[in-house]
C-alpha cells in the first residue's frame, strides 16, 4: 500500500477530527505537498457539504413537539378490550416458526390417534380398540375355545360338543368341530 | 413462499379442529340412549364350497373357520336399551339373549346367553368395539355347525 493510499484511507477520519494530534500532523502535511490527495480531500469535503446541506433542509420542516404529544396521549389512552385481544393473538400467531413445531407435533400426534374413532381399524390407529374382548366366559362344563385372528380382527368363541353330544343328526362329530 | 409460511398455523388449526370434534363426539357417545344388536346365523358346513354372497362382507372373518361353504341363514336386529334385554330365536330351538350394559371408550359390553330349550349353553361378556362383532360358533345344526355374528352400534 503506497503512502498516498494510506493517508486517503485516514482523510475522512482526519476530517472528521477523529485522528490523534500526531496522525492529524502527518496527513495534514502530506496534503500540502500532494497534489492528488489534495483533490481528493476537495472531493470530500464538497460531498460532505452537500450531505449535510440535504439532512438540514429536510428534518428543519419535521415538527417534534406535536409528535411528541401524540405518543403521549396514545400512551395514556385505555385502549379497548378487542384491542387487547387482537394484540394477544398477533403475538400469539406471528411467533417464530420453530416456536410452532412442538404444538403442531403434539397436536398432529393426537389427531392421529384419535384417527381410530372416525375411521376403526385404519393402519395409524394402532388397532387398540379393533378387538373385541372376553371378560368372563361360561360353558357350563362344556370346552370352549377363544380364538383372535389378527387379519380380520375377529374374536371367535367356540363352544366344543360335550361328551353326551349335541348332535341333532347324528353326523359325524369332527364335522362339528373347529379347525382353526 | 406465501404457504410456506402459513402452512404450519393451517396444520395446527386443522389439528385443533380434529382434537375439538373428537371432544365433542366424545361427549355425544358418553349417553347413547341404545344399543342396536344385529344377529346373523350362519350355517358353517364341508359339504361344499359354496359362499353365500349375502356373507360377502364377512368373507375375511368367516374364512378364518376354515370351513368350505357358509349359508346365511337368518340375520335379526333390535335395538336393545341400556340394562335392557333382548332375546333373539336362533334356529336349532335356541334363544341368544342380550343385554347391554355399558359404552366406554368408544366399546359396547354385553352379556350374551345362549340356551337351547331350557338348558343354559354359554354365557360370556364381552367387549366389543362399537359397530364391531363377534363370533361365536360350535352348536352344531343340520350336518354343520352354527356360527352367530354378534354385532352392536351404539345410537
């Protein structure tokens, strides 16, 4: 870096008056003697002029104390309650998007639980509900068999003849009989 | 990019309306006021491999059996009130009585007998879920065996 880019570097600082005495020195002795940096220090100073020359002329116009006023009286005021509500709601509804995934996860999680209540026996529910269930069962001494068969998820009671029978034709017995 | 952004508050909505049916149909089925029981008896046999097609939709439960032809041979229902009883001719001179007796989780329990004449056959209580059925079979009847479908909705 040549010592003309250096102190063109430091120039608006120097201008500002944010360089230390000693930096200030050497810079201003540099634009005495060089010429280049001598029309580039024209050039800022004549682009700061102009910039501060615009903000000037447009916050002159700009009236603070009515402004002023006005956020006070909104700060005073009781706003009404469906105000407050809608407030509540923005908040609530304009949260991050990652605020969302836990709730959206859990409540997508119930609804498909609950899926088994609108639709029995569709492949989400888990089948808790889709067999049916023996409490007590009496066959007054009779055998008995209880069978689930999970494809179709039937639950089947079977009552076996007794020794006497109970054939009303007299057919053959293991016609009678289950096979499973 | 628009539905980039709101899909996730349109899933959660629409997953809050799901959770708030299911409250609501939840509270509608804590007090039906019945239950509707429908009975089918099936005559199970080997001789054939006939199917009845009024079976049709019992295809898959019945084939579990294992036997070669079912015969539809008389389908009933009544509507039965909670501890309420109701008793259905099944044929063979046997009488399957029903009787209600609590809707929870979305299940109906019911007592079921079955006797034939005056003797007591089998008793059993069950749980089945609600519109769903269960089978009980073995009495054996003209060759074959009898298969009762047990069905319950509650209303």
């Amino acid at each position: 870096m040549t010592n003309c880019e250096n102190m063109r570097e430091s120039m608006g600082r120097w201008l500002d008056g944010e360089l230390s005495p000693s930096e200030s020195a050497a810079v201003q002795a540099h634009v005495a003697t060089c010429a280049g940096c001598a029309e580039a220090r024209r050039q800022l100073e004549s682009l700061q002029r102009a910039l501060t020359g615009v903000l000037v002329a447009d916050a002159a116009p700009i009236e603070f104390i009515p402004f002023w006023r006005e956020v006070q009286r909104r700060i005073n005021s009781k706003r009404p309650w469906y105000e407050d509500i809608s407030q509540w709601a923005r908040e609530v509804f304009t949260a991050p998007r990652v605020a969302w995934g836990v709730p959206v996860v859990i409540v997508v999680l119930l609804a498909v639980f609950s899926l088994d209540s609108y639709f029995p026996g569709n492949p989400f529910g888990g089948g808790r509900n889709s067999f049916a269930s023996v409490e007590s069962i009496d066959a007054h001494g009779r055998s008995v068999a209880l069978l689930r068969e999970n494809e179709s998820k039937t639950t089947v009671i079977w009552l076996y003849q007794n020794e006497e029978g109970e054939n009303e034709t007299g057919e053959d017995r293991s016609q009678a009989g289950p096979t499973f | 990019m628009k539905l980039a952004k709101i899909a996730p508050r349109l899933a959660l909505l629409f997953s809050l309306s799901l959770v708030a049916q299911q409250d609501f149909t939840g509270a509608a089925e804590k007090n039906p006021q019945s239950v509707q029981v429908t009975i089918r008896s099936i005559l199970a046999e080997n001789k054939n491999d006939e199917f009845d097609a009024k079976l049709k939709g019992m295809e898959q439960q019945l084939k579990s059996l294992k036997y070669r032809s079912y015969r539809s041979l008389k389908d009933d229902t009544k509507s039965v009130p909670w501890q309420g009883t109701q008793s259905f001719d099944i044929p063979g001179g046997r009488i399957l009585t029903v009787a209600p007796q609590e809707f929870q989780d979305n299940r109906v329990s019911l007592k079921v007998r079955l006797t034939q004449g005056d003797t007591p056959v089998v008793d059993t209580t069950v749980k089945i879920p609600n519109k769903g059925n269960f089978i009980l079979g073995g009495p054996p009847h003209e060759g074959g065996v009898l298969v009762l479908s047990i069905s319950a909705a509650a209303q």
